[in-house]
C-alpha cells in the first residue's frame, strides 16, 4: 500500500530533550516535507526536500533540522525542544509524476513539551 | 507573499448543499487544492484546479477563477460525515510548495 509512515503518532517529551520524528515514504516520491498544524494558524510549512541530499527551510525553520540521506526517508530532529513547539506535526509527499494529486500525509505526530 | 482566506466555521443540515469560499493572493499560481480533515487526523486530497471553471467528483465540485483570485469547494447532498475541516491550498509557480489557508470548520447536523 502507498503511503507515508510517521513515528511516534504520540510524544510528550522534556524541554530540552532532543528527539527524532521518522517519516517515511514507499512511493519513491521526489519531494517531501514536514508541516505543523496550530489552531488558528493552519498548516505551516517547517522545511521541504526536493531530493536527496537537498533540504531547505520552509515557512516555520527556528528550532528544527531536517536531513535527507535515503530518498525515502526525512526525519525531523528537535535538538532541544521547547514548550512552543507542542505541535500537531504531518510529513508529507508528492511527486512531479502525481502532482495533480498535491500531497500524501502521514498520520501525523502529536507532540507536547513540557 | 501569500495570503490564503477562508470562513473559519460554518454549519449546514443533513441534506442540504454548502459552498465553502476561499480566496487567495499568492506569488504565482500552478494550482489549487482542496483538502479534507477530520479532527487529529492527516489531510486527504478532494480536488484540484488549475484552469478555471467546474471540477466535479460525485457530491463534490471545485470551482476556480484565475483573475478573481477565488475557488469554492461545493458540498451537496450532506451527510454527518461531512463534518469535518476543509483546507484550501495553492501551489505558487515552479513549486511543490504548498500553502495552506487555516480551514473551515463544517458542522453538520442532523
């Protein structure tokens, strides 16, 4: 089955612990990127891959990093989180080949820092 | 920049059609999309334009006009599982970028 696989679906985690969110894809998509999801805000781009070993900062970049060494896959690191990044986070996916289909989105990650 | 608007809420009742507006100023155009979401989970894809007019897709249509900066997304013949959010999205020239207006909050009730 098609789709895009985020890890952990729940977090709640210290400030200042660093932590991974893993997000993976089976569709051999070139392009991923990761978003989260605010009330009020909507879905804010944090940063985006165009391919592999090509990352670039979104709308939302300060206190995350990316990297993209395997074309399937493009986890999220916070190095040290903060209350303010309690978040519901998405991991998405698309392709020149289906862009009429804009995006596949993961489950998303909800994450808490207390 | 861009700039993505849409109604925060609206309701309707079971049955019945609504249209949900959304209109946008962004930095190039190459296409609009309409997403649906339930509460806590990941948006799916409803449709998508890119030249103007009517795209329909069973009990739902999207509507797009270039030079009004304007699409709506039609709803018809409603059911409860319609209560959901819907995303508006535009994808500005040359991108895969997508940017997200903050949703519409649709109720339906019985």
């Amino acid at each position: 089955e098609a789709q895009v696989t985020q890890n952990p679906r729940y977090l709640i985690t210290v400030t200042g612990k660093k932590l991974t969110v893993t997000c993976s894809q089976n569709m051999n998509h070139e392009y991923m990127s990761w978003y989260r999801q605010d009330p009020g805000l909507g879905l804010r781009q944090i940063y985006y891959s165009m391919n592999v070993e090509v990352t670039d900062k979104g709308d939302v970049p300060e206190g995350y990093k990316v990297s993209r060494k395997e074309k399937r896959n493009f986890p999220l690191i916070l190095e040290s989180p903060s209350p303010n990044q309690t978040s519901l986070y998405f991991c998405a996916s698309s392709s020149a080949t289906t862009g009429n289909y804009g995006y596949t989105f993961g489950s998303g990650t909800r994450l808490t820092v207390v | 920049g861009q700039n993505i608007d849409q109604p925060t809420e609206m309701t309707a009742t079971e049955g019945a059609i609504v249209q949900i507006n959304c209109t946008y100023q962004t930095s190039g155009f190459n296409g609009l999309f309409w997403y649906q979401q339930h509460a806590g989970e990941a948006p799916t894809f409803l449709s998508y334009n890119v030249l103007d007019g009517l795209e329909e897709k069973g009990r739902f249509s999207s509507f797009l006009s270039r030079s009004k900066g304007y699409s709506y997304l039609l709803l018809k013949e409603l059911q409860m599982k319609d209560s959901a959010s819907y995303l508006c999205a535009v994808r500005p020239r040359g991108f895969q970028k997508l940017v997200f207006g903050t949703g519409t909050r649709l109720l339906v009730s019985p």
